[in-house]
C-alpha cells in the first residue's frame, strides 16, 4: 500500500506520523518554535515524494449545514463554488460535502460546509511543506477523521459524543444517527490534572445543555459519551461526566482497548496524544471534504495523474504479458502436438518401407508408371495419318473427271479457326483440309460450272466421315461488292478454259 | 480546463515516456507471439498432411504393388522404344534414312527444332506428367501420294519414338515429258512432332 505522511496542525504544534500501509511510525511533535520548525524540514526530508495528508485541529473553524436545490455535475459544482465563496471569503481553506437528501417532496439536497477561518495556522508548515515539494492530498477538518471511529467500534447509539484529548485541547464531536453534526474544541488550561479532568466533565456537561438549546437533542434523550482514553489519564472522567446526569452516559475506551480494536500500536499512542486521529487518517482513502485550494494540491494531482499512467502501464504489460504467455503456452502445445503427430508419420513411413520390400523392382512410382503408360497409349490412339482423307477425296473426286486437284494442305488438330495452334483447354481434335483445283469448263459457261463445284461440295459433306465442307473460293467472285470483268467474244472461236476453286474439308472428330 | 503547465509536462513525461515504451513492446510481443502461434498451426496441419498421406500409402499399398506388377512391363518396353527419358535424335535421324530407302523416295530434307511442351498435354490429360515434343519439318518429293502414308508406315515400324503427324502439304509438280518414268510428280512438306516423356527424378527413386 502507498506510504502517507499524516499531520495534524493545532495553532501551536503539528503532530506528524508516518502511515506505511497498515501502520503508522515516525511519530513526532513539532512545536512552533523555530529549532522545531527545522526538525520538521529534516524530517521531511526522509519521505521524498510522500504525499501529505494535513488534518486541522483547530478552535477557529466552522462548520455549517445548508441545503441547495438537488443539482449534479457541473451545476452542483458552480452552486457550491458560489455558495463557498459566499460564505468564507476571507479564507482558502473550505470546503462542502453532500451528507443527505431530504425526504420532503423537493428531495433537496443537504451540504455540511466546513472551513478553517484562520489560516495563520497553517502557514508555517504550509511554508516549509513547499520548499520540500511533497505533493499535499489535501487539509481535512479532523471531526471528520473522527468519524472513522464509529463503525470500527461499532458504535450504534443514536446520540454520540465523541471525547478526546489532543494537542490543542478537548475535543467533543457529537453524532447523530451515525452523521456528522456538530464539533468544539476547548482548550486545555496548564493547570493541576484534577483541575483538567474537571475542566474537561464540564464541557461535556455544557455542551449537553447546547445540544439541547440548539434543539439538536431533547432533554430527556439519553446521549452516550465516549471518551478515548490514549494515555490512561482520563479514567475518572467518565463518573465526573455523570454525576448527578440522569440523560449521561459515559464510556472510557482505554489505550489497551485503542490497540486492539483500532489497530494503532501503543508506541505511537504513547508519542502523540494525536496519534489515534493520524492513524485514522492514514486508513482512510481520503476524507470527502478537502478544505485544500486547488493550488495547493496541484503537486499531488500531478502525483495522481502519473501513478494512474504508470498503473495503465502496468495494466497494459501485464495483459500483454497474460496474453503472450498464453499464445507461448499454445506454441508449446502446438509444438508438442506437432512432434507428436511427426512420430506418428515416421512409424506409418518405416510401416510403408516394410511393405515396399515386398514389392517388385521398379523403375519409378506405381502412380509415375501407371500415368506413363496410359498417356503413352492416350497419345498413340490419338494420332492419324492423312488416308482417310486421302480416301475420301479421291472417293469424290473418281465422280468429276473434269475437275483436278493441283495442291492440298491437310492439318490435324483442335477444331477451329486457328487449328492446333488454339487454346490449351482440352477439346476435340479433327482433321482438316484445304484442297486447290480446278474445272475444265467452256467459257462463258459459269452456270455449268459453278453448279459443279457446289454439286462436288455436296458429295463431299454426304460422305459419313466428313463432317463439314465448303467451297472457300470460287473461280468467280460475284459479290455484289466485287468487280467483275470478262470478255463476250463469239464463243466458237475460244477454247475451253480451266477454273480455280478452293475447297475446306473438315472431318469428324475420332476420324 | 486548465492547460498544461511546465511542472505538469515534466512530471508528466516520464510516465507517458514508460506508457509508450510498454505499449511499443507490448504490440511487438503479441505480433510477435501470435506469429510464432501461426507458424506453430502450420507445423501441425503440416504433420497432419504428411500422416494422411503417409497413411494413405500404407492403405493404398496393395494397390499400389498391383499397380507395379501391371505396369512395370510395358514402361520398360516404352523406355526401350524411346519414348520414355531422354530425346534420342540420332535414332530418329537414322529411322528417316531408313524410311526413305525402304519406300524408294528422292531423298527427305529435314528440320528439327528445339524442345518444347508437348501441344495436346490437356487432349491427353498427362496433368503433371512431363511430357515434351520436337517438332521435325520434312520436305520430300513423291511418286504419287501414297509414298507418304508409306513413308509414315516405314518410318513408325523403325520403333525409335512415338511421333504424330500435324501437317501435311501436297502440291502436284509439272511433269517433264522428256524424262522417262519415276520422275516425282508431287511435293510435299510435313510436320511432325516427336512426343517424349521424361524419366522420374532421381530423387523420386523407386516406390
């Protein structure tokens, strides 16, 4: 837990501890006188970077209850700042907390205001506070440390005055219904112990009577005093409260008691009469109402901000360190899984290599040699030789003596206009042939001899092997688009002439 | 809201510094972390691979022995004829000559080009298997056109390799009169492609 070091400042003396954790240590008194001042600058020295929590004990306070329109955020934070600065405006120490919302219709909400109105008080240690750069957490009025008491000795009375003895004096803090109402501090008169304890009975005896004029308790309530005994010397105050009180009760709590119910070591007791409220204050997280100017406690906001950085930091390390262990965690399994799966492998392996001592000699793989010689035989069916075209032109060409073949280009590959230069997909392969010839026809007889060619053309795609043909030129072209030009000479004087014509011959896939 | 004061930035910076620095390593050590876990995934479904496929051979092994026992036989014999490993040139060159002495031509010009990928692997469907061709242009002439057919058939009987024939092209020659018979009357230019198929790897060895 972090350290604390807790003060208590009273007009002439500041009592200082130092809270580690779970206990307090380095008690010590300063008065406020200049050799003690310097003590206190020493001892300061020895808790760099120590955030300092100030309690103020004090008979120039003053605490007051209103209650405000119920309100939140930013507009309860401007109506108290307005109301604060209403009500102390010759002092920086103040400060409010919510104690209540009423039950009446408005559900209004009820503030306890609280200051220290001379701040003289605080100044030299203030003073020397600075010079040490110790981050302050805050100025708390020390009736509300006290309260701190009320649930550890679990106090349940409905009327509670609360009695100690401090450095400043007699402290009385009246509580009702486990709520902050009303504190004063007397101060103690240097005189005889009897004279004191006396003293002492009769505050508590008049504040009773305030607390009744004030309407804050009746008359025939019964308030129960307890009264912390830190140093064994109020044990006949209680009989003194008492005497001849018929609505008094008092409870001693004596130091032993202090100690094993609080927890605060009787070393520490035995220092300061201070001691029991400034172990209060170092177990507390932080009392709701800090009188401290913003200014003063930039220091420890400053402090606030970089432990809460240095926490996400923390967070962040560690979260990334859970989740890299984890991750780690997985290659391990993974490893462990994979090495595991490798032994597998390389007992099926070994189990293989056994059963291929039985096998035959072979020149490569079963699978290597069973593709190889499917393919072979895939390619050797596939490939032809140009006879059966040759036997289908012939066939047809026996049929038109007047026709001869004086070229032909035969191609055997993928159907289509490019051939065997096509795509690489898988597709049909075909034979092909682009045949040159020419008709011995008498001129001028295109008729005869065009319908010829068309006639041959016809015979060829009849035959059964031949899935497409066609005339691919004519000895004419007569397209609309084209020139046409010739001679009509007298017919018996000219020879009979010779026409060129192409023909594209295609058979069916398989042949 | 106040701003930043001096005081506020040096006191500041030195836990912001830390922050930056955890988060750097942090983001550094997890990429770091979750790649290693990656890589790790991989080693498993890669052992995963090999033990199916390791077990698939122990399964498959009768198979696998039958297959060896019907197919060892006729891949020795393709290898013998050549069409197996490597491209035997000169047998095919000295298969043309024979070719051509025993159908009686004038002589075969030959062209043979450099090695490629066979042109019909999908017709086929030798998927990986790697199969080759080089194509040969032969330009002869004939007596009449059944000398080619003869020639093809003279030139397969040689059982130096497996070809195929692409191309063919046929064109009728003038005939001199003055010259007595067996003067070639057409010529022609072929295109044949030699189809190859490559050995294993040594390093695929044996089954």
């Amino acid at each position: 837990m972090a350290r604390k070091l807790v003060l208590c400042a009273s007009p002439s003396h500041l009592s200082a501890g130092l809270w580690t954790g779970r206990r307090l240590s380095a008690v010590h008194g300063f008065s406020n006188a200049e050799p003690d001042q310097q003590a206190f600058a020493t001892f300061l020295r020895a808790a760099r970077g120590v955030p300092v929590y100030l309690m103020a004990d004090t008979v120039d306070e003053d605490y007051r209850f209103e209650t405000l329109p119920h309100a939140f955020g930013k507009d309860r934070r401007d109506m108290l700042e307005r109301k604060l600065k209403q009500l102390y405006r010759s002092t920086p120490f103040f400060g409010a907390q919510l104690t209540q919302r009423e039950d009446a219709k408005r559900r209004d909400d009820r503030y306890l205001f609280a200051a220290v109105t001379n701040t003289e008080l605080f100044d030299p240690w203030l003073r020397i506070l600075s010079a040490s750069q110790l981050p302050i957490a805050g100025v708390f009025p020390l009736p509300l440390v006290t309260l701190g008491l009320i649930k550890q000795l679990e106090l349940k009375e409905q009327n509670l005055l609360l009695v100690s003895r401090h450095e400043a004096g007699v402290r009385q803090t009246f509580v009702k219904d486990g709520r902050f109402r009303i504190s004063r501090l007397t101060p103690l008169r240097a005189s005889g112990s009897g004279s004191t304890l006396e003293s002492s009975a009769e505050e508590v005896r008049n504040t009773r009577m305030y607390l009744d004029a004030l309407n804050v308790t009746h008359v025939d309530e019964m308030l129960h005093v307890v009264i912390l005994d830190q140093d064994d010397s109020l044990a006949a105050l209680p009989d003194m409260v008492v005497h001849g009180r018929r609505n008094l009760r008092a409870v001693r709590i004596p130091p032993h008691e202090i100690t094993n119910r609080i927890g605060v070591d009787s070393t520490a007791l035995s220092a300061s009469p201070d001691a029991l409220h400034l172990f209060l204050l170092g177990q507390q997280k932080a009392p709701a109402l800090n009188m401290a100017p913003p200014a003063l406690t930039s220091g420890y906001t400053r402090l606030q901000i970089s432990r809460g950085v240095y926490a996400l930091s923390g967070a962040a390390g560690l979260l990334a360190a859970a989740w890299c262990g984890f991750n780690l965690y997985n290659v391990m399994g993974l490893e462990d899984e994979a090495h595991q799966i490798s032994l597998k492998t390389h007992q099926e392996q070994s189990h293989y290599q056994e059963i291929t001592r039985s096998f035959p000699p072979s020149p490569a793989a079963a699978s290597r040699l069973q593709t190889t010689v499917e393919v072979s035989e895939r390619i050797s069916t596939m490939g032809r030789f140009p006879d059966t075209m040759f036997r289908v032109i012939s066939a047809e060409l026996d049929k038109y003596p007047a026709m001869r073949l004086t070229s032909l280009r035969w191609k055997y590959g993928r159907s289509g206009p490019e051939g065997s230069s096509g795509s690489a997909g898988a597709t049909a392969l075909s034979q092909s042939a682009l045949l040159a010839m020419e008709l011995t026809a008498q001129p001028g007889d295109f008729k005869s001899a065009l319908a010829n060619i068309n006639s041959f053309v016809r015979d060829l795609s009849k035959n059964e092997n031949v899935a497409d043909a066609k005339v691919a030129k004519m000895p004419l072209n007569l397209s609309s688009s084209a020139t046409l030009t010739g001679s009509t000479a007298s017919l018996r004087q000219e020879q009979p002439q010779s026409a060129q014509f192409d023909v594209e011959i295609r058979l069916k896939p398989g042949v | 809201m106040r701003s930043l004061s001096s005081r506020d930035v040096r006191a500041l910076f030195q836990p912001t510094l830390v922050l930056v620095i955890v988060i750097i390593v942090s983001i550094f050590a997890l990429r770091y972390t979750a790649a290693a876990v990656k890589r790790a995934q991989q080693g498993v479904a890669a052992q995963e691979r090999l033990l199916v496929e390791a077990r698939k051979k122990v399964q498959q092994s009768d198979q696998e022995k039958n297959a060896i026992e019907r197919y060892v036989e006729p891949y020795t014999e393709l290898e013998r004829a050549g069409i197996v490993g490597d491209e035997k040139r000169i047998s095919w060159i000295d298969a043309l000559r024979t070719a051509n002495s025993e159908v009686d031509l004038y002589g075969v010009e030959y062209e043979l080009e450099p090695q490629q990928a066979y042109a019909f692997k999908a017709e086929v469907a030798a998927d990986s298997l790697p199969v080759h061709q080089s194509v040969m242009k032969l330009r002869f002439e004939l007596l009449h056109e059944g000398d080619l057919l003869h020639f093809f058939q003279a030139l397969a009987a040689q059982k130096v390799g497996r070809f195929t024939v692409n191309e063919c092209k046929l064109q009728r020659l003038a005939v001199n009169l003055a010259i007595p018979v067996n003067q070639p009357t057409l010529k022609a230019e072929c295109e044949v492609a030699w189809i190859t198929i490559a050995g294993p790897a040594p390093e695929e060895g044996k089954s």
